[in-house]
C-alpha cells in the first residue's frame, strides 16, 4: 500500500499542539471588521482551539492518528 499523503489545505490551516489539542483561525475575521469593536478583533486574531468533536477529522487529514 502506499503511503498516506496530509491534506494540502489542512496543513495550511491548522496546527497540532504538544499536548495533542488542534489550533486553526476564527471565523469572522477576514471582511466587515469596520462594525467589530478592536477588543473583539484583537481576541480573534489568537488562534483557536478546534473543539473535541472536530479534532479527530483534523488529525486524519494531518496524517496524525486520530
């Protein structure tokens, strides 16, 4: 069997924390940032810890056993 190859867009999106937890973006943050307050943004810009029912769809498309 050959090798199972990571998902191109996934590794662009999302990254794999030590503990094993899945980080990506907010949503909300890319158009109509005008009406958003700059505490709101600001919180959004850090990166986002992909819920637990997510995580496993992830790490299979990172190669990462789920």
């Amino acid at each position: 069997m050959p090798k199972m190859k990571t998902h191109s867009g996934a590794k662009k999106r999302f990254k794999v924390t030590a503990t094993g937890k899945v980080r990506g973006r907010h949503s909300f943050t890319s158009h109509i940032l005008e009406k958003k307050s700059p505490k709101r943004k600001r919180h959004l810009a850090t990166p986002a810890v992909i819920s637990d029912h997510d995580a496993p769809r992830v790490k299979k498309l990172l190669g990462r056993g789920a």
